[in-house]
C-alpha cells in the first residue's frame, strides 16, 4: 500500500510501540513522547522528544511533519487537551478530546455520568470532597468498599477494604494521601476482563476479552501495579466467560458510547463478572497497557483503515483477529511500583526472542544503551494456538533475555487459568 498518510503517534511506552508496529507497514509514521522508545524509533521516521502532554509541543510538530492523523495513547496528554489542540489545528486525532476523556479522568463524574444515563453494571457508590466525611462513611458502610481516589493515579490509587488493607488502613490512607475527591463504592467480588472499542462517530468495534493482573506479585498479592501481563484466548472470549457474559460486556459498552456525545477513540470496559452478573469497575479513554500488546498483533484488519475510516466519516470496517491465543509478561525494575530501582542499563537480544514479539515500555534509549525507568520496562508477547503454546512462547523469551528485572511468570499459566476458572464456577454456583 502507497504511504500516502502521515501519521503522528504520542507517547513511548509498550502500547505505543504496539500501536506503531500495527500502523508502520501501512503509513509514514512520526512519534513523539517524553523517552524514546527504542521500539517505536526503529518503526518511526522520526520520534521527537517532547513533554506529551504539551498540546502545543505536540501541534507544532504534527504541523512540522505534515501529519493527516494522530494517534494518542496514553491517558495524560488526552487529560491535557492534547487531542483538542491537534483538531483546533486541522489534524484529525483518534483519542477523545479533553472532555470526553473525563469517562477515564475523573472517576465521580464516571460513576455519576452512569447513574445519570442508566448505564448497566454500575456498582453503588457515594462522592466525597471531604476526606472526613469519607471516613465516616466507611465506618457506617456494612460492607466491603472500593476506596478510588477521582483523579488519574496510573492505576495505583485503588484501596479495596478486605482485600488489600483493613477499613482502618483505608481511612489512614485517605488522610495521608488528601485526594481532593473521592469515590467509594461498593466491593466487587468477581474475575476481572476487559473489553477495549473502538469508536467513531456513534459507532463502534470491539476486541477480544483480555484478562490483566493487577497485582505486583504472583498468586495476585502485592500492590496494585499498571498491570504486570495479561492474556487473550483464541476468540472473543477468556475461558471462563461465556458469550452471555461477553454480550452484556457489549451492551454496557453500546449504552456508554450512545450516551458519550460524539466519543472516538478507543473505549476501554474494565469489568467484573460477579455473581450478579457483569458490572463496570472504570472505563478509559484509550488502549489498555498491557491489553493492546494482546489485541493488536492478532488484529488482520489494518489499523489504518480504522483511522482513515473514522475520519473520513465512513462506517468504521468489521474487524477481523486471528484465532490466535496471546500471552503477555511485562519485565519491570525491581521495586517496582512502590521503589523502583529504575536507572539500569538493559541488554536485550531481539533475535533470541522469536517467535515471541518483544514490546519496549518505559527505557530510555541512550547513545551508551538502553536504561530502565521508574516504571515497566519491556514485555513479551506469546501468540499461538493455544493459551498454553503462547504462555510457553513467552517463557522461553524471556529466559533468553535473562535476569535483571522482574516478572509474573504465573500469568497465563494452566494453573492460574484454573483458578480463574474455578473462582467463576464458585460464583454461578452460589445462584
Ligand atoms: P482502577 O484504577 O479503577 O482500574 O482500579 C484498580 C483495581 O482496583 C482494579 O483492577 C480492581 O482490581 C480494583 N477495584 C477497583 N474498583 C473495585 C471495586 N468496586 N471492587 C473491587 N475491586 C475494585
Ligand atoms: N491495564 C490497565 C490500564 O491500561 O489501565
């Protein structure tokens, strides 16, 4: 296919260098981010250091390069007005804009904006400015609470009370951190999956279920980290959701996008299937990352085509995934996310992953080497028949790569599957 659009990626971690491998074969491709992402510099003509979340650094660069689309993919310089600054400019940008973003942004308006247009799957919560009143209100709750602080925390603001700290520990957090809002809702108890879509112009695609794992540690323990891996399964579904469960994922998608006033972009569902069926923990305002290294290499149609479509204002063109199970395993320093080392020079030998893809995060790409950051480092991705075939794809990358940094090697293992399994089987039972 002729080049004959110029497109600009924002951001360089792993669901960058997974967006720019699905676009770089069909488009010129620009990036720019604050780190260079030796992944994304490999596929890119050009990658640009800049602040991401300075909507002019970013127009001012689209405009240098010709762009006639961007792509955003992380979730702050869509916070920043990054995506109104590239359409103010004349640059079609697939993300939503500033205000739409707010479905991930801002968890109180999230909650209230799902009351208020009946959305289903939404759990009960309550709103707080007042870190006392909050305190209160888990002392008089009869229940388990999920304690989020509104504002984007890179997923490591969550405290669930009887699960990860004590109702005491809940309220101690809530002084000492002093969010200037707060939501608490109910707990869900549940497996978690997610659905990621794609949406233009009242319309939108969905990708197949992928099942993250939050947690730091193996055995789900540890704090709650960006995610440390996750996997798909060769199809829409995760092998213990069913098509109902994955149809009411949809039609809570469907609601949200009827309701969103003119959303593009990609609407991220994060869910719970519970004993009372499917409910929303948060949705985001763009790809997952972990989830786009699952999704994006099994996607057969062009991405571009997405993007073109969706601008040009053409019904957005049925998606077509190989049946291929994905399992990915992110590397990340030491410490990692309470004290990460962050700092060290990595070596990494390409070749001895195959077939496996590797996915560069957060490294920094210096004349002397590659150096970790503060935060995930670099993932593999198995893609295979199977759940089983791609988990051993990713093992034996990253055995090849070495030691150094830190990895869930229990994600996507039979016996973690398992237990996923078991814990649903549990939940329908108790119905
Ligand atoms: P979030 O930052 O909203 O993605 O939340 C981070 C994690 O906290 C989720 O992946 C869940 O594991 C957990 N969590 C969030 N909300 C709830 C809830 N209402 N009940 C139980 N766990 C939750
Ligand atoms: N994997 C969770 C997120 O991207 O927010």
């Amino acid at each position: 296919m002729a080049p004959d659009e110029t497109v600009v990626l924002v951001g360089g971690g792993g669901r960058e260098h997974a967006i720019a491998r699905a676009l770089a074969d069909d488009c010129t491709l620009y990036a720019c981010a604050s780190n260079r992402n030796p992944g994304v510099a490999r596929l890119a003509d050009r990658v640009e250091l800049l602040d991401e979340t300075d909507p002019e650094a970013v127009v001012a660069f689209a405009e240098e390069v010709g762009a006639t689309l961007a792509v955003v993919g992380p979730e702050a310089p869509l916070a920043a007005g990054v995506v109104d600054a590239l359409e103010d400019a004349g640059v079609y940008a697939f993300g939503p804009r500033a205000e739409q973003a707010r479905i991930e942004t801002d968890k109180a308006y999230q909650r209230r904006f799902m009351r208020d247009h009946d959305i289903p799957g939404c759990p009960d919560f309550e709103t707080f400015d007042d870190t006392e009143a909050a305190c209160e209100y888990i002392d008089a709750y009869d229940g388990d609470l999920a304690v989020k602080p509104a504002g984007l925390t890179g997923g490591k603001g969550v405290r669930v009370t009887g699960d990860q700290v004590t109702k005491a520990e809940a309220k101690e957090y809530l002084r000492e951190a002093d969010h200037d809002r707060v939501v608490l809702e109910e707990r869900l108890v549940g497996e978690e999956f997610t659905v990621q879509a794609f949406v233009a112009d009242g319309e939108f695609r969905v990708s197949p279920a992928v099942q993250d794992h939050k947690r730091a540690y193996e055995g789900d323990e540890g704090p709650n980290t960006g995610g440390m891996g996750s996997y798909t399964d060769a199809g829409f579904l995760l092998p213990f959701l069913t098509d109902e469960d994955f149809d009411e994922a949809t039609r809570v998608v469907e609601a949200t996008v009827d309701a969103l006033d003119d959303y593009r972009g990609v609407l991220y569902g994060q869910f719970m299937l519970t004993a009372d069926g499917v409910k929303v923990i948060e949705f985001n305002a763009r790809f997952g990352d972990p989830e786009a290294m699952n999704t994006l290499p099994v996607l057969d149609t062009p991405f571009l085509d997405v993007l073109t479509a969706a601008r040009d204002g053409e019904s957005l063109p049925d998606l077509t995934f190989a049946a291929r199970a994905t399992v990915c395993k992110y590397a990340v320093p030491e410490g990692y996310p309470e004290d990460p080392a962050g700092g060290e020079r990595v070596s990494v030998d390409e070749a001895s992953v195959h077939p496996a893809q590797l996915f560069y995060a957060s490294v920094d790409d210096r004349d002397d080497g590659i150096y970790t950051t503060t935060s995930r480092s670099f993932a593999v991705v198995g893609v295979a028949e199977s759940i089983a075939a791609a988990e051993q794809q990713a093992e034996s990358a990253l055995a090849a790569l070495g030691d150094g940094l830190r990895v869930r090697h229990d994600v996507g293992t039979e016996a973690l599957v398992q237990r996923r399994i078991d814990h649903v089987a549990e939940l329908r039972s108790r119905d």
